[in-house]
C-alpha cells in the first residue's frame, strides 16, 4: 500500500510516500525566511506560499521516488490543528488528488502524526506516556497506538516553542529562536536559581510558560548589553563581546523549560504504571538538552524512550505519511466532506472504520 502524505498546517510545505510502512520519499519547503522578515508566520502569507509550492513539490516528489501518481492508494493529510488558510490548501490539495486518483483519503490529526513519528524508525511500543511539544502545542497523552490518544495534560497558555521564540525574540535572535537558543544554550554556563520552574505547586499535568517571557524581560533589563544583533543579510547572529552572557542566558532560560517539561513527565509516567514507554515528539524535541534529560528519566522510571531523529521532530510530510499508512492499513479513512480543524478546536474523531 503506497500512502501519500500532505503537511501544510504552519509554515512547512511538506509532502512524502510510505509505501509497505517504509519511507519511500520526502521533499519539504520550509518558508521560514519568508516570515522571519515578519518575526513571526503572517498566516495569508503562509497560505499563499503553500499553493504556490505544492505542485511543483508533488511533481519533484514522484519524479525523486520514480512513482506514478495513479500508484497513489491512500492520500493523508494534516487536518489541524493548525492556521485555517494554510490546513485549507493542504486538504483541498489532498481531496483533489485523492478523488482523481481514485485513492482512499484520510485526514490526521497533526499532533498525534508528531508523536507517531518515531515508529518510522523503529517499532514502538504501548501502552506509551507521550509528551508533545511544539510550537504552538505542549500536550501530554496516554498512547495505546496509532488511533487511541487520551490527553492527559496542556499547557494553559503559551507552549514551550512559543516560550523558547518568545524569550529568544528578546535576546534579538531571528523566529523562530529555538534552534539557536539551543544552539547557543551548548556553549554556555547555567545558572538554575535565574528562571522559575513554573506551574508545578500543583498536581495537574498541565503546564504554564507564559511567566517565563516576564522572567527574560526582567533579566535583560538586568542585564541591557545582553541582547544580541542579528544581520538578515548574512544571517549571522551576535556580537563577540556579548555572546557568552547570552549564552549563559540562553542556558539558563533552556534548563527551565526542560526541567519543567521533565518534572510533569514524569508525574504522568508515575501516574500510568502501565506505559512500558515514554514518546518525545515536536519541535521542541529536537532540543539537546531534552531529549538527554528525558531519555535519563524513561531510564530511571524503566520505561522505553523513543524519541525521532531531529529532521522527523519538526513539521514533516513523513510523518504524516506514516500515520495514514498506519491508519488506512487498520481501516479507517474520510469522506470527502472531512473538514480542516484551526488551533483551539478539538479535531473531531470522525473516522470511518471498514472492518478487515
Ligand atoms: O513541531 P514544529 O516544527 O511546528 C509546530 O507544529 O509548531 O515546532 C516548531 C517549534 C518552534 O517553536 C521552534 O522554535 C521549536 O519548535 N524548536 C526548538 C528547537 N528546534 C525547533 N526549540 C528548542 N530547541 C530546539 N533545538
Ligand atoms: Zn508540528
């Protein structure tokens, strides 16, 4: 079976093919210069960008992968959440393709494709505590496979990519900051008494970051020499007198979020005996110093970790291939009339089930 997958619900246009549960082609364009101009995505940007990109993408992807789009059997697309323009072109893409192909069409969910990710690596394991953080998303889940998801905690208002954008913005670094926080984080000292651990007097699994733009703001002001100068046209960043106070800031902002993110982890892993693993997924996955501390505590909990190589942590077409082969091969799918589901919407569980 040969699933095509569609990821177009931020700012990456992204397309792959599974074929037999193997990867079997990528190609992705990122817009992030585009809206690195802006600070931040600018959604009618984001959307026009994508139908401007996904079919010369598509046609790049099948001529790389040396198939045929009438090979296409199932056509997967991310529904939400996500930007509404953007989810839209990517859906109406996946509907047209999948109608004149005469492909089977299903719409996933995009945080769930996010923590199925890892499985394109090596087979998972359930039941699972997933922590899923991104963006524009920092959920904790029960995960018994590909199609049962039980949300166990969220964050209540900014989520840990935003914290790191937000923080990083501050420090003068380019959107989005994460990467380069992280970056500069490795090459710094952290001071653990500089940030708060935030929400955590309580015994939900949610969580709170939007504290820790105040706490950047009142250490920079601090500190005023410490922000760092980025040239767009060179896209260097920094200034050697000053690199190393903003990198010891970097590492200290990091080891809060991190910390954080660890410490309601592993309540929730202590709250569900029964996982025999622990799922690290999204953007924010990709940082350094969370996947060593949280590969440390799947260890002293005796739970599994899994955890995407980097490239399959952020926003990817793959991802989103691999969880509709791994739902298309289980009998679920949509109907044509499936609709695209914008962040701060539940997405709704709609899927039709053929058995055998
Ligand atoms: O999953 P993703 O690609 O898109 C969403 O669905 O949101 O996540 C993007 C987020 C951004 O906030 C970005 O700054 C963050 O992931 N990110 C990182 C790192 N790499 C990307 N945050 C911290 N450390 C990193 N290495
Ligand atoms: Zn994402």
């Amino acid at each position: 079976m040969l699933c095509l997958g569609v990821e177009t619900s931020c700012d990456d246009t992204s397309l792959a093919l599974v074929r037999d549960g193997e990867l079997a082609g990528a190609v992705c364009a990122s817009q992030v210069r585009v809206h690195a101009l802006f600070g931040g995505v600018v959604p009618e940007v984001a959307s026009r960008e994508h139908g401007r990109l996904l079919g010369p993408l598509a046609d790049l992807l099948f001529q790389e992968a040396g198939v045929r789009p009438g090979e296409v059997n199932v056509v997967a697309v991310a529904r939400g959440p996500g930007l509404l323009g953007s989810l839209l072109v990517g859906v109406s893409f996946a509907k047209a393709f999948a109608f004149s192909n005469g492909a089977r069409f299903i719409g996933v969910n995009h945080l769930h494709a996010h923590l199925m990710a890892a499985g394109l690596e090596q087979p998972l394991s359930f039941p699972a505590v997933g922590l899923l953080a991104s963006g524009g998303h920092t959920h904790l889940y029960a995960v018994n496979g590909p199609a049962e998801f039980t949300l166990l905690g969220r964050t209540l208002d900014d989520a840990a990519g935003e914290a790191f954008d937000k923080a990083g913005k501050m420090l003068g670094l380019p959107y989005p900051a994460g990467s380069m926080m992280d970056q500069l984080a490795e090459e710094g000292t952290a001071d653990a008494r500089l940030f708060p651990r935030p929400y955590l007097g309580n015994d939900n699994l949610d969580f709170s970051f939007s504290g820790l733009k105040t706490a950047m703001a009142t250490r920079l002001a601090d500190r005023p020499h410490t922000a760092l100068r980025w040239n767009p046209a060179t896209g260097e960043a920094g200034l050697p007198g000053n690199r190393q106070a903003v990198a010891d800031i970097c590492a200290s902002f990091r080891l809060a979020v991190v910390e954080t993110l660890a410490e309601k982890t592993r309540r929730a892993l202590r709250r569900r005996p029964e996982a025999v693993s622990l799922i690290l997924a999204g953007g924010v996955a990709a940082n350094g110093l969370l996947r060593r501390s949280l590969a440390r505590l799947a260890e002293e909990e005796g739970r599994r970790f899994f955890c995407p190589q980097p490239k399959l942590c952020t926003d990817n077409g793959a991802m989103i291939a691999w969880l509709g082969w791994l739902l298309a091969a289980r009998g679920y799918s949509h109907s044509l009339a499936m609709e695209a589901i914008p962040r701060g919407r539940a997405v709704p569980d709609d899927m039709r089930h053929v058995e055998g």
